[in-house]
C-alpha cells in the first residue's frame, strides 16, 4: 500500500500530534502519500482531507490537542455513513487508515475494515489508558503529570486551611488516572470504579486520620464513580470537616505533551505507518513492557483492560 490516510478521533490527547506527524514522515520517507483527513471520520464523510508534506505537519510535535481535529461523529456510526466514507476513501485513492483514538474509534475502525475490506491499523490515543493490550495510551502521561500540578497546588492550599480536598479526575469508566495520581499526589483516599467502596468507611477513616494528628487530607475521585461535587457534600456533611471540591475537567485533556508521549507517540507512528504499508490490517500498536507490540484490533475492542492491582495496593498502603 502506497497511498495512506491518517485521522485522529474521539477526545483528543496530547502526543497525537507527535503520532500523526510520525505516520506522515515515515510514509513519505517510504515513498508513499499520505492524506490527513480533518475532524476524524467526520472528515471522510464531509470529504475534509488533502494530501500532506512533511511541511504540513512541522512545529506541531511539541503541541497538545491535534491539528487534524477530531469528533464523536454519529453518521459514521451507520453501516451507510461507513461505506460512503469508503467511498469517498476510494475516489482519491486513498488504500488504507491509520485512525488514533480510544476504544470507541477503534471500534469505529474495525467495523469500517470489516465491511469494507479497506486495511486499518489503529493507534490507542486517550488520555483514559483503557485500551486493552496496551500498557500505554497516547496522551495518558501528560494528563497525569497535569493532575499532579494540581495536585500540589491544591495540597498548598488545603494544608494552609486543614481541609480535605476533593480532586475529581477524567478516565471515562477507567481508574487508572485516579490511581496514578493517587500514588505520585500522595492522596490519602482514592476511590475508583474497579473497586467498590462505603463512603461512612471513607469520612469515619477521615475523621480518625485528623484525630491522629494529619493537618489536611485529600481524596481524588475518578469521574467513572460519580460525581466529585456530590462526594465532597457528602464527606463535609458527614464528617463536618471543612472541604473544598476541585473538578479538573479539560484541563486534563490539553498542554504540551511530555517527553514520554513525545517519544512513544512518535515510536507508535512510525510502526502504524510501515505496518499498513506492508499491507498489515486489523491491528492496534501498543507497548507491553517497554516494547512496541501489535495487538489484534478485535481483541483490543472487546477485552476490558483491568487496572493493574499493584498499583492500587501501592496508592493504598503509602497513606
Ligand atoms: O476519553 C477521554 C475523556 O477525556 C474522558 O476522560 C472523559 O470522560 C471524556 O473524554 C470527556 O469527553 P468530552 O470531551 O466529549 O466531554
């Protein structure tokens, strides 16, 4: 396969800028073309695409969000909103997809690859890393190391009042933000949807803690549980603590990716890019262990990654 199209989609992360420009250089090094196609499968609905030089994707590695655009798009998500896109594919040429996003673009994906035939390989961009297969997501570290930002800051500020300090974070139905942010914000509570929990256990446990002479507490609580705002009522009201609620939100989802989304991005990129020219289809590059890996795309969208149990026994014995 010579002629290639490249599209980001679902919410955006920071390195998919780093992963597209990754996939555009190493076609045209390769001697292929590459199209970028703009607002994720909108685009090839709405025939948003043009063809890119290396030019094209210059300064951008350095950026967050990503310069193709990207959307939820509900015509695609018809089998007729799927082959007209096929259709607009085919009459510039265009052979074959490499589409970044989280689970439910490669879903996208792999129902586009079985009803058309047309060669896919995806790249797992989400902030959430809850792409099964994978020990890493696109975007996922940054957000991280954003969470923690705040973190800090919120921890100057809850210990100068003796509060708790509620953190709401992203992660969709996935834990794993919470968790990383949980161990490197040294968070005393961190409540998250792979585990259940009593809230009365949770604010009695408060309540001892300051009893036992801690000056400020905080507790981050991953999006998939519920409601920050309402869980920081609920501890104020039960444990007539002073508490403040700080919902992250987008913030999470912007900023200049790390070195980690830089380089990993960039590795994934590449391999996306060869494999689909050396006619590879129906796969998701990932990394397992420190190493690039290729995951079956059928496998990826229909597995559940569970959070890695070691990481929530270490965020709740550092307390
Ligand atoms: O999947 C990434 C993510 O940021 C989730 O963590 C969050 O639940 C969701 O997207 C927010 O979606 P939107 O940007 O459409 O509000």
């Amino acid at each position: 396969i010579k002629n290639i199209g490249v599209l980001t989609s679902g919410g955006d992360s920071p390195g998919m800028n780093a992963a597209a420009r990754a996939v555009v250089r190493t076609v045209l090094y390769e001697g292929g073309k590459v199209w970028g196609i703009y607002d994720g499968y909108r685009g090839l609905l709405d025939e948003k695409m043009e063809e890119l030089t290396s030019r094209s994707v210059a300064d951008i590695l350095q950026r967050g969000g990503t310069f193709l655009g990207t959307a939820r798009c509900k015509r695609f998500m018809t089998p007729e909103g799927r082959m007209e896109a096929y259709e607009n594919m085919k009459k510039r040429g265009i052979e074959g997809l490499v589409v970044i996003g989280g689970d439910g673009s490669l879903r996208g994906a792999s129902k586009l690859s079985a009803e058309t035939g047309v060669p896919i390989v995806g790249l797992p961009g989400t902030i959430d890393n809850d792409v099964w297969g994978t020990d890493y997501t696109i975007g996922c570290d940054t957000a991280a190391n954003t969470i923690i930002d705040a973190i800090n800051k919120l921890r100057d500020t809850a210990s100068a009042h003796s509060r708790i300090a509620v953190v709401e974070v992203m992660g969709r139905r996935c834990g794993w933000l919470a968790t990383l942010a949980g161990i490197a914000g040294g968070a005393e509570v961190v409540l998250i949807p792979e585990r259940e929990f009593d809230l009365d256990d949770v604010c009695a446990n408060l309540v001892k803690s300051y009893e036992n002479g801690r000056r400020y507490s905080l507790v981050v609580v991953a999006e998939g549980v519920g409601s920050g705002i309402d869980i920081g009522k609920y501890i104020e009201e039960k444990t007539q603590m002073d508490v403040r609620v700080s919902v992250l939100g987008h913030i999470q989802r912007g900023g200049s990716p790390t070195v980690q989304d830089r380089v990993k991005a960039s590795q994934l990129g590449e391999k996306a890019a060869l494999a689909l020219m050396a006619g590879q289809t129906d796969v998701v590059f990932g990394f397992n262990k420190g190493k690039v890996v290729a995951i079956n795309l059928h496998d990826a969208i229909t597995n559940k990654k569970p959070l890695d149990p070691e990481y929530i026994e270490l965020a709740d014995m550092l307390v």
